[in-house]
C-alpha cells in the first residue's frame, strides 16, 4: 500500500487555515470524467497499440486568504482503467500546498510542497518533451521563497527547491535535483514601465549515472509595451560540471542561457510565447540535457460560456557524450493540442481536445507519432464559503 508522505503538509495548512478562517475560507470538492481514445499509448515506432482509457477523477481544494495569508491546499484521485490493456489500470495521486505570508510592507514569504504518485508514458510530454514506460513514478518537490522590497523601485528575490523522483521499477531513470535562486530587479525611469533584471542561479543534479552542477547568471528586462503587450528578455553565460559516478572521471562545459517571453492579454484573447535554453535535468533520462523549449498557447472566448484555445510545445534535448552529460541524445518533440471548452453554469463545464505528438530520435533517424483525442466533464460545488 502507498505511503501517503504528504498527509503531514495536509494537517499543517489546515491548521494554518483556521486563524483567518472567517476572512475568506472556502472548500471545492471536484470530479470528473475523461474519456479518450489513444492511438500509440507506448509511444511505440514500430508497432502501434490503441486503447481507450476512461479516467475518472475526485478532488478537494481549500483556500484561505486573510490580510497577510493565504493558503490552498489542493488533492486528486485518478482512477485509470484501460479497455483492452488491463495491467495498465492505476489509481494516480497528487497532493500540492502552498502558503504566502506579508510579513511586514516590505518582505513577502512563501512555500510549497507537493506529493504524487503517476503512471502514464505521456505524463512529463509538455514539460520536457521525454516520454516514460508506465513504470510507477512517486515525486516529492519542496520549494520556499522571499521577496524583499527594498524601496519603490528595487526589489530583491531568493529561493530554493527541491526534486525527487523514485520509481517502482526502473533505477536509471531516478533522479534528484535542487535549485537556488537569487535576483534583483530595479525599475528604470522609461516612457514606457521597465525593470532592469538581474538573476544568479546554482542547480545540482543527482542521476544514476553521473551528478552535475550548473552555475549561471543572466541579465535582462521586463517592459509593458501596452496594457495588452509586454515581454521579459534574460540571457547570460553558465558553466556546467559533471561527475561520471562509475570511474569519477569529470568533464566541464560552458555556453549561453536565456528565455524570451512575450505576453498579450485583452478581453476575449490572450497569448503567450516563451523561448528558453539552459542545461535542466529531470527524471526519465539518466543525465543533463541542454533544453531549447518553445510553448505558444492561445486562448479566445467565444461568447460567455465557450472559449477555444491552441498550445504548441516544442523541445529539443540534446547532450554529447562525457561526465556531465553521460550519453548521446538528440531528440525533438513537438506537441500540437487545439481544445474547446464550454461553460454550462460555474459549476459544470466540458473539454474536448485533439493532440497530436512526433517525437525525433535524430541520433537513431527515426520518429513516432502518437494522436489522441479526449473529452472531459467536470463537476465543481463549493460546500464552504
């Protein structure tokens, strides 16, 4: 039976809820019903096996929000069954919470924790663009962080986080990580708001294989060109050491980092690009990656209850072989979901999407594709508010 390590965090938000309980305090029960048809659920290239997965889901989310507080505290069962693929079946769990804190007019503080316990091959697709087997992954992330503002124009940011994926099966694909943080920016007396910024950041990666550690700084700016347009510019060099665990031979890298993010919001649209590239690590390959990521996503309302939106998410992991990077890796997966949605009252709407993914082995010459269409109810009641 699983261990549920994130009771704990459960009992301390509640807690922590009840001081301000007569501010804002509100409990959401939730469920859902997912029905999809997957054309390649082993993102398999040679031979392709379809199923239909119905997936039906109970959640319970809680916030409090008081002058200086506010907490949520969200929870969800998955239960997946699987028509013609039966070992598959699996109950999904996921436990997050979170806490900010206005100590005083100048220092902000905040928290999260999360917990969960998933099985699906696509389950990291729009993150990192890798795929798993359905080997059972449990994941635990712990972040903090504090915002200091210094005077009316500068502000300073520092925070730390934690990752660690174990799985039932496999150990090459395990993985823990940690980041620090820190950052300052400082408002520029412009025609148009713009903030200088400047970020330091350390990230430690443990695989199976080899422990890396990546150091960069970057420098950039946040302008708002309109009330409906703005961007955030960074880019800066990092020096990236890696350590093959087996024989301790040691390699060094070095190059540029960065993202561009542009943002555009008006009543019945809104769209966001990001580009980035930085040297990341994440379960599901045994070693760092230098990651290019591109993710469009648009959304248009359609009168007051419907609303249809179009993601894109694009990633290129590649590695040479040596001590930070372990293995040779070149693959490019791109991932094209467009959705509707419709409102049947605030406390009952509906999903129908299409998503198309190819995946590019470029190392090996070959690609999978995979195609799946799904529609989701989801029922909200709100029994506190």
């Amino acid at each position: 039976m699983r261990k549920l390590a994130a009771l704990p965090l459960l009992a301390f938000l509640l807690l922590a809820a009840q001081d301000g309980m007569a501010d804002d305090f509100r409990v959401i029960p939730n469920a859902s019903i997912r029905e999809e048809y997957n054309d390649n659920i082993f993102f398999s290239d040679d031979t392709e096996q379809d199923d239909f997965i119905t997936t039906a889901s109970v959640g319970l989310e809680m916030r409090e929000r008081t002058e200086l507080l506010t907490a949520n505290l969200v929870t969800r069962f998955d239960g997946l069954a699987y028509a013609d693929y039966n070992e598959l079946n699996d109950i999904e769990e996921y436990y997050k919470g979170s806490l900010k804190y206005q100590l005083n007019q100048h220092v902000r503080l905040a928290a999260d924790a999360g917990y969960s316990v998933d099985s699906r091959a696509d389950r990291d697709l729009d993150v990192t663009g890798y795929v798993f087997t359905s080997d059972v992954r449990r994941r635990q992330d712990y972040s903090c962080s504090a915002d200091y503002q210094a005077s009316e124009k500068t502000a300073l940011f520092t925070s730390y986080s934690y990752q660690d994926d174990q799985f039932e099966i496999s150990d090459t694909d395990e993985f823990t990580g940690q980041n620090i943080l820190v950052g300052l920016t400082r408002s520029l007396d412009l025609t148009k708001p713009t903030a200088a910024r400047l970020y330091g950041r350390y990230a430690h990666y443990d695989f199976y294989s080899s422990k890396v550690d990546n150091y960069s700084v970057t420098a950039g700016f946040s302008r708002q060109f309109s009330e409906k347009l703005s961007y955030v510019f960074d880019i800066g060099p990092r020096y990236t050491e890696g350590i093959e665990k087996r024989t301790g031979d040691t390699s060094y890298d070095n190059g540029l980092g960065g993202q561009f993010t542009l943002t555009y919001n008006e009543e019945l649209t809104t769209a966001e690009m990001n580009i980035s590239h930085e040297v990341s690590g994440s379960s599901g390959r045994d070693g760092a990656t230098k990651r290019t990521g591109l993710v469009l996503a648009l959304k248009h309302r359609i009168g007051d209850r419907s609303s249809v939106r179009l993601g894109i998410n694009t990633y290129l992991n590649k590695a040479d072989r040596d001590a930070a990077f372990v293995g040779d890796l070149n693959e490019l997966t791109t991932t094209l979901t467009p959705s509707l949605q419709y409102e049947f009252n605030p406390l009952i709407f509906c999903e129908a999407a299409y998503s198309y993914t190819v995946i590019d082995y470029r190392e090996t010459d070959h690609e999978i594709h995979r195609n799946l269409v799904f529609v989701k109810l989801t029922y909200k009641y709100p029994v506190v508010e």
